[in-house]
C-alpha cells in the first residue's frame, strides 16, 4: 500500500508544482502557491501550525501567505466545533476563484488610471483655456484629450466586461464544461 500512497503523493506533488510556478500570473510567490496546492488537496481545513509543519515555513511567513491568498479570495478561514485555532480551507470553485482575482486586480487598475486620466485632463482643459499657450502646443493638448477620452472609452468597456464575470454573465457566452471522466 506504501507505493499507492508514493504514486498519490508523486501525482499531487507534479500539479502543486505546475500551480505553484505559475502562481505569478495571480502575483503571488511559488511558495504561496504551493500552500494553496497543499490546501487544495487536504480534506480537512488546516491551522497555520499544521501547514507550516508540512511545508517547512515559518509562522510569520505562513501567516502573510495565507493573508495574501484570502485577500485574493483564493482560501477562506472556517470554524469548526471544539477547535479554537484558526482554520483554513481553500476555496474549490476555479471559476469564483478566477472571477475574484480577475475583479479585485482588474477594478483596482481600472479605479488608478481612471483617476490619474480624470485628474489629467482636468489640468488639460486648464491648459487649453491659458491665453499664452501657443498653437501648435493647443493642438497637443487637443490630440492628448482626445487620447485620453479614448482610453476612458477603453475602462469603460473594460468595467463593463468585469462586471460580466461579477454577475457569471459571461457564462452565458463561454459556458463551463465539465471534463469527460471517461476519457
């Protein structure tokens, strides 16, 4: 039974490592994402002592891992009867799991240059209404507002593409399917 439990361990260990070096994509480190790969597998929520024994990481280093990855909406503190630590689960929905670090990343970029636009072109139109601003410096200013109102059309669009994904709208256009057991 020994050499079942290796080839159980060998294969989770492959899809721990294939998640834990492309957890970037999410902006977190490989090791944040080999301890949501550990959670992902357990069948029990852990404590912070429980994943740092397993993964040999300090309790500070565990604890702002774990913080990251419920900030991302990818693990979840849970309670359970008689247990008076902490626990925490991995959330096993990869669709929600998507939809919320799309979202958070997505609404919080859209939210920085929106601002930084709208501020830009509050100083631009001040600058259009300035009597010793030159032609050919008007025409700049001119083409540069265009530009910008361009780029609202742009987070606009991609506010309402967002949004999509928040209300599983998009589901409707790209459904989920669910793998052939079978094959």
């Amino acid at each position: 039974m020994q050499e079942g439990k290796d080839e159980l361990e060998r294969a989770r260990e492959r899809v721990i490592e294939a998640i834990s070096q492309n957890m970037n994509l999410y902006g977190v480190t490989p090791s944040i994402g080999r301890l949501w790969g550990l959670l992902y597998f357990q069948n029990d929520p852990m404590t912070l002592d429980e994943m740092k024994n397993e993964l040999g990481m300090s309790k500070t280093s565990m604890s702002t891992s774990v913080r990251t990855l419920m900030d991302l909406h990818m693990v979840d503190k849970v309670w359970k009867k008689g247990i008076r630590k902490d626990l925490y689960e991995v959330e096993e929905d990869w669709y929600q799991t998507f939809i919320d670090f799309f979202t958070i990343k997505w609404r919080s970029g859209v939210m920085i240059n929106v601002n930084a636009i709208e501020k830009s072109l509050q100083e631009l139109n001040k600058l259009l209404e300035r009597p010793d601003i030159s032609s050919d410096d008007k025409e700049t200013v001119k083409r540069d507002i265009e530009k910008l109102h361009e780029a609202l059309d742009y987070y606009n669009w991609l506010n309402r593409l967002v949004d999509t994904f928040e209300t599983h709208e998009i589901f409707k256009y790209i459904p989920k399917q669910k793998e052939d057991p079978s094959q």
